[in-house]
C-alpha cells in the first residue's frame, strides 16, 4: 500500500493511541481511500515486473529460527517473571533481568589510565614521590604556622617569667628543619618506636638514633612536636564556628587535591571506614564498646541503595555489602532466606541495581549490592554469585593500608 504525504502524516499524528482497535480502524481507513497517481500521461512509463520467489536460503532459514527461538524465550521469561518489593513499599526488584545486552555497558569501560599522572610520572627518587602528594607549599604553610605558634608561645612565656627567654629555646623554624622532623617520624615509626619516649633515641650510649642527633637536639625536637600546626591559631576560633575541621581544612584540601592530580586510580576502588585510637578533644567522635580501641571511628553505613543510585548517575559502579535493616530490601532477601540451604543465593534486579542475597552458613546473609553486574551467574569453582567474588577479591585493600598502619605508625602520645 502506497500513501502520500498528507496520509502519512495523519497516521504520525494519530500515533499516540496505542489501542490495537485504533490501529486496525486507522488501517481501514487508509486502505478504503483512494491514492491512485496517474502514470499514463508519464512517456518514460513502463510497468514495473516483479518476480517472486517463494525459495529461502539455508541462511535466512536459520535467520528465521533463531528469532522464532528468541520469541519464544523471550515469551517463557516473561511467564516466569515475578517481582519482590522492598519493606517500604516502594522499591521494586525482579527476579530476572530486565534488558540483555551483548554489548560492554559504558559504565564497565575504563576512559582513563590508571597510575602515575603529570608531574608524578618523572619521579626519581622517593623525596621526589612524596613532595607530589606532600608538596613544598603544603610543608611552607606548616612553617608559616608553626612559626606563629611559637611566638605566641615565646610571648606568654616572657609575660609569665622574671627569668629572661633565650631566643634559641623559641627559634623560628625552617622549610628544611620540618622535612628533617617528617624523616625522623617516619624513621622511628619503621623501628616501631612511635610509643617510646623520645629520650630514649638521643641516648648517647649507642642505643639511640645517631642521625637523631645530628639534626636536633633533644628539647628543640620536643619544641617542633609540640608546636606543630596547619592553620592560623590566632583565627582558628572564628573560624572554628561553622566548620568542625578548621584546624587541618586547609591542609586536608590541599592534600586531597595532590593526591586526585597525582594518581589515577584504577577500575576498582575500595572504601572502608579505619578505627582510630584517640583521646583527645573532638566534636564529632563515635564511641564503639565493641572495638578495641574504643574513641573514634568513621561511620561504616554509608553504604545504601540511594547511594549506589547516585554514583550511577554520574558514571560510577558501586559493589558493596548492605545492612540488613535498609528499607530497600525485600523482606524475602533477608528473613525467608534464611531457611534455604547454605550456598544458594537470591537475585533481585531493576533499572540500575543488582542485589543479592548469599546465605554463608545455616541462618547467615550476606547482602551485596551491585551496579558493576547485570548477569545472574555464579563461580564454577567455589559455586558462589560473581558479585560475592568481586567483592572479596577487591575489599583487600583497606585491610592492608589498615595492617600497615597498625604496624609503622608515625602517630605519637602528646601533651597538648
């Protein structure tokens, strides 16, 4: 059937009924009309002969049976597809995928190289590392700083005192002086010493640390300690009323800045929270009895589904276990689940989102969510979904940087 112009574009117009009687009738219409063009008064005319023929090829045969096999499948998961809500009611998971793709999804193409960038890629020497993250202005303003402190120290100290001050009890302190005072925090963190006190590495009886000695000497090392800063400490207060990390928010941006224009991560980055011991003044510490260091640890429940749908939305995949108590969760996923077998597994899927649910041993759940995978496989060695060995062969690194800590630290016990 041939149409004209104004046909066609009566048929787009009407395009919004969707009703299968609406198609049939616009059809009929169409049909019933007459749309005759008269080719007769056309001297090039010439009827046009088609030849028909009713034979296929081997390969538009199988062509044919493959889309036959495709709806039928198509048709079989669409009888089998059922849906899970979460416990509040508005979540919806399916039990099956719902688009299949033999394409690599976007969000599962790495656009940038991991490793080393600009500056950091003509490193020689271990120094020449650790100023990119550290850098020359980052260690001047902690002079700046530091110089103010102890002036301020020096004066409270003359108003306070009949005694005269000794200007070389509070001498200003240099760029090269605070690079000498990291190199000795690092080196008595890798002897293990950063619990010793620090006379016991000016010992002249051979016990202590030779190269100690040669850059201060034991009071002035002390004075550095204490009187190290990051900030202004005559504008701290004022600045201290709207943010709680005044004391180090200069240092911490500017750290953080070196650190992103300095490397590029790779495919896979891990993100824990890390206990750390302190008793000291702090607006925002958590109290945890059941950890052994029991004063300050950063919030481990940042991991939820709103969270794994926003980092979606601007190009990052998120994989990571899940709470038991969010209310995204079906309650199939986590109370029900708990009678099956251990080693099998629930899958639950929507646009963006994979959950599943991983029962380890008899009434144990593991929930893992995931916007890395889309498919509902499992290991055929260990048996286990792939988004559980994903997640176990990439959650490694914040145990090692947390051991490492742990090990050669370059915190120490202060006075202040």
């Amino acid at each position: 059937m041939t149409l004209d112009g104004s046909v066609a574009l009566d048929i787009v117009s009407r395009a919004r009924f969707i009703n299968p009687n609406d198609i049939c009738r616009l059809l009929e219409e169409d049909s019933d009309s007459d749309y005759q063009i008269d080719d007769q008064d056309d001297i090039d005319f010439e009827p046009e002969a088609v030849e028909e023929d009713d034979h296929n090829s081997e390969s538009e045969e199988e062509m044919y049976d493959r889309m036959d096999d495709d709806i039928d499948e198509n048709i079989h998961d669409m009888e089998s597809l059922s849906f899970y809500i979460g416990r509040n009611n508005d979540t919806i998971w399916a039990n099956k995928q719902l688009s299949k793709t033999s394409k690599v999804r976007s969000k599962n193409i790495i656009k940038t190289i991991p490793g080393p960038e600009a500056q950091a890629r003509v490193c020689k020497t271990r120094l020449d590392c650790f100023l990119q993250i550290f850098s020359l202005e980052i260690i001047d303003d902690i002079v700046k700083f530091t110089n103010i402190f102890i002036a301020q120290k020096k004066y409270e100290k003359t108003e306070s005192s009949d005694t005269p001050v000794r200007d070389r009890d509070y001498k200003p302190t240099s760029r090269s002086e605070i690079k000498a005072v990291f190199g000795a925090l690092f080196l008595i963190s890798v002897k293990r010493g950063n619990r010793a006190d620090i006379n016991e590495f000016f010992n002249k009886n051979g016990t202590g640390l030779t190269i100690l000695r040669a850059n201060f000497s034991e009071r002035r090392f002390q004075l550095l300690l204490r009187s190290l800063r990051f900030d202004d400490i005559t504008t701290r207060q004022e600045r201290s009323i709207s943010d709680k990390l005044a004391p180090i928010r200069n240092f911490h941006s500017a750290f953080v800045a070196n650190c992103q224009s300095a490397y590029n991560v790779g495919e896979s980055v891990t993100i824990d929270e890390m206990l750390v011991s302190f008793r000291g003044r702090c607006k925002f510490i958590q109290y945890m009895p059941q950890k052994p260091a029991k004063n300050v640890t950063k919030d481990n429940w940042f991991s939820s589904y709103p969270l794994a749908e926003y980092l979606s939305s601007v190009g990052l995949t998120f994989l990571g276990t899940l709470r038991k108590n969010k209310s995204e969760i079906p309650a199939i996923f986590v109370t029900e689940n708990k009678n099956f077998v251990p080693g099998s597994y629930l899958f639950g899927y929507n646009d963006t989102s994979t959950l599943v649910s991983y029962v380890t041993k008899k009434k144990k759940v593991v929930l893992v969510l995931s916007t890395l995978h889309d498919e509902n496989e499992a290991d055929d060695e260990t048996g286990k979904p792939v988004q559980v060995m994903d997640y176990n062969a990439t959650k490694g690194g914040v145990d090692t940087v947390d051991l490492m800590c742990s090990r050669i630290s370059t915190s120490r016990r202060t006075k202040r």
